[in-house]
C-alpha cells in the first residue's frame, strides 16, 4: 500500500441556509378548489414510507395552516402498493382550531412522558 503524505483539503460549503422545509400547504393548495374532493397525492411501495410522508404532511399542515381542515388517509391499492390520500374537507372555525391544538399538546405530552419512562429504565 503506498501513502501520500498532504494536508487535507479544506471543505468548500455552497449556499448556507441548509435543507429547507417543503411547504405542503401551498404545493396543495389547489386541492382547496374541489372541497369534499379525494385526490392520490403519492403512491409507495412501502407502507412505512407512505406513513412517513404522510406524517410529515400533516404536521406541516397543521402547523403552518390550523385553520384548514384536511383528511389525509394511507389506503392499499389494487396492485400492492400505497396510496396517500388528500382531501381539503373546509375551515375549522377558532373553537375547533383551539380542541385540535389542545389535543395535540396532551399526546405530546404523553409521548414525551412515555419515552421518559422508558429511559428511565436503562
């Protein structure tokens, strides 16, 4: 084996502003247009992979938009793979926006003192 002796070469970074999110909230948008209306947004082989798409979906959504109210939906197709479903059901009025958040925040809160349990034992 023969070794080179240099000084490693210095790492050149391009750009600065790192991976940014996707904003699902305007790439569907248009779904907004045929209120009640279902549409395939994506189709997977996997079913792990549509659920985590689809995850990250959904928190976008409701994060960046509380007051819309979406159906998103992983279905078996026909041939084996996965569908991920979108449906723009209508707008949540504040009372319904403030049920959802408070919801949210108590199964966090429960996933959080879950895997603290959890830690707590190794």
């Amino acid at each position: 084996m023969e070794f080179i002796k240099e000084s490693i070469p210095p790492v050149h970074v391009s750009g600065g502003a790192g991976r940014l999110p996707n904003k699902w909230e305007e790439d569907l948008a248009p779904l907004k247009e045929h209120q009640g209306e279902a549409f395939r947004i994506f189709t997977y082989g996997k079913r792990t992979a549509a659920t985590s798409r689809m995850a990250v979906i959904r928190n976008r959504l409701a994060l960046m938009t509380p007051h819309d109210n979406w159906q998103l939906a992983i279905r078996k197709l026909p041939d084996g793979m996965f569908g991920c479903y979108a449906c723009y059901v209508g707008p949540l009025t504040d009372e319904e926006v403030a049920v959802r958040e408070a919801k949210r925040e108590e199964r966090s809160n429960r996933i959080k003192a879950q895997r603290q349990a959890v830690s707590d034992l190794f």
